[in-house]
C-alpha cells in the first residue's frame, strides 16, 4: 500500500484501519500524522452534524399518526405553566422591578443601549438559540477586528451568531458564548461611538457597554464578575 | 380497559429511536429545519403505510433512510451532480488549531458540499452505515461511495486550510 492508497482509505473511513492501513502507519510517520488530523477533523464534523432536533418532534409524529394521545400529564404541566405564566405576569404589571430606576431616570446613549440589550437577551435569545441559525463568521470577524478584539479558544463556544436589532432600534452583531464562567452574550457594534463606558443591571443580569476605536460592544451576563473575565479574554 | 396494539408499541420504539438521527439526515439533505421536520412526518407516514411490509424489525433503520431518501427527491427536485472527475487526490492538507468559531464555520462548510457528498458524509457520521451498506441505499457502487467520502473530506480539508502542507506520493 503506498501512501496515497492509504489517504484515500483514511478520508473515505476514518474510523475503519484495516490491517494493510496499520502497517502502512507503522513505517509512514507523514501518513500516521495524516491520520491523526482527519481524526480530529471528524470529531468537528460529527459535532457540526449534530444539529438540535425540534423538542417533541417524536412525539409529533406518533399524534399525527393516531399512535398516542395527548398526555394527560402533559395536559396538566401545558395548564400549569399557563396558571404560572399568567401569575408572573400579573406580578411583574403590579410590582416595580429592581433596575427600573435605571430605566426611567437615565435612558439616553449607552445606559440605553445597555438597558436594551438585557431586554433583548430576555425576550428574544431564548428563542433565537432555538432556532439554531448561523450568521456569516466572515462578518463577525470583520467586527471583532474593527474593534480590536478577539475569541481566544479558550472562552469557550459559540453557541449563536447573527445580527440584532436592540428594543431601542439600534443594530449590532450578536454573538452567543457559552463560556468557562457561564453563559455570555456579546454585541458588537462597530458604527456605535460612545463617549464613556457604562455598567447597568437590570431584571438580574448585568450589562457593560465599552467605548473602542472603532465603535463600542456590549457584554451581557448573570454577574459583574463574568463580565470582567470574559472581557479581559476578548481584549 | 386499553388493549396495547404490538405494531403500534413497536412503531413507538421506532420512532422514538430514530426521529432524531432522521431528522439530522434530512435537515444535511434540504438544509431547511421546517422542511426537514415535514420530511420526517413524512416518512413515518409513508413507513407506517407499509409497516405490515417490514419483516425483518434490524432492517428498520436502513428502511426508514431510505424512504427518507425517496420522499426528500419526491418533494425536492434533486440537484444536478457537481462532481469535478479530473479533481485528484494528489494533494492532501494539514488543518488549523481549533477556535471558538469552529463549529459554525464548520457548518458552513458542510453546506457548501456539493449534496452528493454531503449525503453520503451525513449517511456514514450520523447513521453510522457502512460503504456497502450506503452504496445499496443510493444505487451505486461502493466504489462510486468511498470516492464521494474521500472528496467531501478532501473538500473540508481545503476549506480548513487552503495552505497545503503535506503531499501524498504514490511511491
């Protein structure tokens, strides 16, 4: 077998080495490096391939098919969390939140942007994970660059990439990290100058908005802390 | 009182162990998560039809790829092959080290296989099929499959890292 013979085997079944292959790798150091990093690029792609199946797709297919019910618990955690949503709701109308002060007495510029920010995070990111679409990592690139930043490997995984639109109608690329210290969104907004950089919390999760060269960003977490470390491997 | 009907319990079993991994096969074949989700709806539907027709229940999973298959060419006007058969596998390439765009680039990149290749790459790393076992599914030699493995890996590789580094020789 020579070395080409054993490549193609390799990139047509990475995971099948047959005895002729083994020997080929015992006296081929180049193949055996070879094979090495068509393994490692399998594990990427198997990790791509496994996109999220919509929640309850199973269970879809057996109701179409008369093959099971609706479930008599289902139909009782589906009330249940009806009764609860409407009770937060009710709850949330009646008593002010904690970062409302915040929201009526400084509303301008980057405290806007970031009280916009939490708001997006709350209400549409959930959802946006779920659909699982991809934006362009050309164009993130080109952002982070414009802002002199940068995803080292070691902050974890991205998680979603796209572009938002913020509650105050401002625009930025969205980017969804899913870090060494917990979950992290980060907007950048390369067309956005701000003057001074500026720290908010509201409805539990805390928001820094930071001035560059070439725009500004916005950084959002469960805690000030995160914020400090994600932002010191950003820069 | 409720009788259990044992077709219906083990049409259960079936869907429950394999809507998910279909789903992945048929999202790589239209790239679309609402049409891959009508797909598979489909193909239950189809499979149950004939569910009396199944004899043999380990032939199950092969069964219902195939009629994945059919309903996705039967809604979806399949592409036109783009297939390169002067391209030869004379260069072969290192890759990068990791970064956190990986898996979204890598996406990205399996999207823009051409869809032969995609298939047959989907076939063997979510359905865990074999060479033989793929090219009985398609309808073409197992030949005609490993080339198709070897080149959207090749294609990956490129995509990875334009650069090459290392050359095959034939010697």
């Amino acid at each position: 077998m020579n070395c080409l013979e054993f490549r193609r085997l390799v990139l047509a079944a990475p995971r099948q080495i047959t005895a002729e292959q083994e020997a080929h790798l015992e006296r081929c150091a180049r193949c055996a490096e070879f094979a090495q990093s068509v393994v490692h690029d399998e594990a990427a792609i198997a990790q791509a391939m496994l996109v999220p199946v919509p929640e309850g797709l199973a269970e879809r297919v057996l109701l179409r098919h008369g093959i099971r019910g609706p479930n008599r618990w289902g139909t009782l955690a589906l009330a249940a969390s009806l009764l609860v949503a409407v009770g937060v709701a009710f709850y949330s109308h009646e008593v002010p939140r904690q970062g409302d002060e915040i929201v009526s007495a400084q509303l301008s510029g980057a405290n806007q942007h970031a009280v916009a920010a939490i708001a997006y995070v709350l209400d549409h990111e959930p959802q946006l994970l779920k659909e699982n679409r991809a934006g362009d990592p050309k164009v993130m690139r080109a952002a982070l660059s414009e802002l002199g930043l940068s995803l080292p490997a070691n902050i974890g995984s991205v998680r979603y990439l796209g572009n938002s639109v913020l509650p105050d109608g401002s625009r930025g690329e969205h980017i969804v990290l899913q870090t060494p210290y917990g979950h992290v969104t980060l907007i950048l907004m390369p067309d956005e100058f701000l003057e001074s950089r500026v720290a908010v919390s509201d409805r539990n999760l805390h928001a820094l908005v930071a001035p560059r060269w070439g725009g500004c960003y916005l950084l959002i977490a469960d805690s000030a802390q995160t914020l400090k470390r994600v932002e010191a491997m950003l820069l | 009182m409720m009788f259990i009907n044992p077709e219906r319990s083990k049409f259960e079993g079936v869907v429950k162990a394999y809507s998910a991994e279909l789903y992945r096969y048929a999202y790589w074949l239209c790239r679309d998560r609402f049409t891959a989700e009508d797909v598979v709806q489909e193909t239950f539907a189809r499979a149950w039809q004939r569910w009396s027709g199944l004899r043999d229940d380990r032939a199950a999973k092969g069964w219902l790829y195939a009629i994945l298959r059919n309903e996705h060419a039967r809604l979806h006007e399949r592409k036109q092959l783009a297939i390169d058969p002067d391209q030869e596998l004379d260069t072969l390439m290192d890759n990068s080290g990791a970064n956190a765009f990986d898996a979204f680039e890598m996406r990205d990149m399996l999207a823009a296989l051409p869809e032969t290749y995609r298939e047959a790459l989907t076939l063997q790393v979510i359905g865990g099929f074999s060479c033989a076992e793929m090219a009985t599914m398609i309808g073409i030699t197992e030949g005609a499959v490993m080339t198709r493995l070897t080149r959207a890996r090749q294609a990956i590789r490129r995509l990875i890292d334009p650069k090459p580094l290392i050359k095959a020789k034939e010697s």
